[in-house]
C-alpha cells in the first residue's frame, strides 16, 4: 500500500461518517436548507483564503522546482474557486462582499485555517503537505458520491459539478502522488508525523460540515 493508501485506511471510519453526515447526505439529496448551505458558501469562502495562504507557504519551502510549481498553481485554483463557485452562490443568494466581510470566520473554520497554516510555517514541508491532501481528496470523495446519485436538476449542481470534475481529479492526483514521493523518501518518524497531521485535517473537515450544518457560532461572552 502506498502511503496515501494507508492514511486513508487508519482514518476510514471518519471519512465513511464524512460521507454519509447530515450535511453532506441533505446535500446529496438536496434537500439541504438554502440558509444553511448559504452560511457554508461564506464559510468556505473565508477558509479557501486561508487554504490558498497554507498551499502558497507550503510551496515556498518545497524540496523542488515540480513540488514549487505544483502546490503554487493549486493556490492560484483555490483563490479562483473561491471567487467563481462561491461568487456564483453569493450572488444567488444575496450575500453582498460587505456582508460576507462582516461575518467573521466560524471556529470550526479558524481552528482549521490555523492549524494548517501553522503546520505550513513550522513542520517539515512533507508533514504540510500531509496536511493540505485531505481538503482535496475528500472533497472528491464526497463530489463523486454525490454524483453518482444526484437528479438532472440539483440546486446544488455547480457544486457538485466542481469537486467530481476532472480538473479537480487532476488537482487531486498531483497531490496524492507528491504526498506518497515525500513519504517515501522519509523515514518512520517523518511517516508517523504526516500521519497525524493527516489525521488531524480529516478531522477538521469533519468538523467544517458538523459546524455548517448545526450554524455553529462564537459563544457570547
């Protein structure tokens, strides 16, 4: 098994409750509430920034021109995600850029642009890039699942239609090939630390749904 291959695996059970999850089984079907996925487009958007941040700090200390070029381009496609998918879905449902600059990131959404922008800064680049892997190849995941059942005229069909393209299967296949390159250069202690933090941003994605679904906000003080 491929080092990807076995990171998926020890976090099977989490990523089986990722796709059937409330959030993304209402999406599936769409019956999804428009004021719930409207709070998560806006979320989104405040963590892809963050995303691309993460994605542009890892390729500033890559090992190689190819890993450089690789993780910058997919910087670029995040921030043009956010500003073509999300833009499309703000103005639908009416979320104004004053609104959206308003509306401050959720703590499921800090927490985990936090944690991947302090692991992009500070920990070896392959345990960064362990990092980063889950945000798009569970996205995938959850892309096709939804594919492979949802009708002709889903209201959610520009999402879907995003994360089960081929440009992003592409996206995702660079990553888990250069992901596996990292680790199979690395020995057992750098292994085990890109394990957790792979661990750690399935978790975090987990998280980024349950939050969305349940419109989790601060506590007041």
């Amino acid at each position: 098994m491929t080092f990807t291959d076995e990171a998926k695996a020890a976090t099977a059970t989490l990523q089986e409750t990722i796709l059937t999850m409330p959030f993304n089984a209402d999406l599936a079907s769409g019956a999804l509430r428009p004021e719930v996925f409207r709070g998560y487009i806006v979320q989104d958007a405040h963590y892809l920034e963050g995303f691309a941040r993460g994605l542009a700090m890892a390729a500033a200390r890559a090992s190689d021109p190819p890993a450089i070029a690789q993780l910058s381009g997919s910087a670029n496609g995040a921030i043009l995600v956010e500003r073509g998918l999300h833009g499309h879905y703000m103005e639908l449902y009416g979320v104004t850029p004053e609104m959206y600059e308003a509306t401050p990131p959720s703590r499921a959404c800090d927490h985990y642009v936090n944690f991947l922008l302090r692991t992009a800064a500070i920990d070896p680049f392959p345990v960064a890039v362990a990092a980063l892997l889950p945000c798009f190849s569970i996205y995938y995941d959850v892309g096709h699942a939804i594919q492979d059942t949802a009708v002709k005229d889903h209201p959610y069909r520009a999402w879907i239609d995003t994360y089960a393209g081929e440009e992003f299967g592409e996206a995702v296949r660079a990553m888990l090939a250069l992901t596996d390159r990292l680790a199979a250069a690395g020995d057992a202690p750098l292994r085990r630390a890109m394990q957790a933090a792979y661990a750690a941003s399935v978790w975090h994605e987990w998280m980024f749904w349950h939050s969305a679904y349940h419109e989790e906000a601060w506590p007041a003080p």
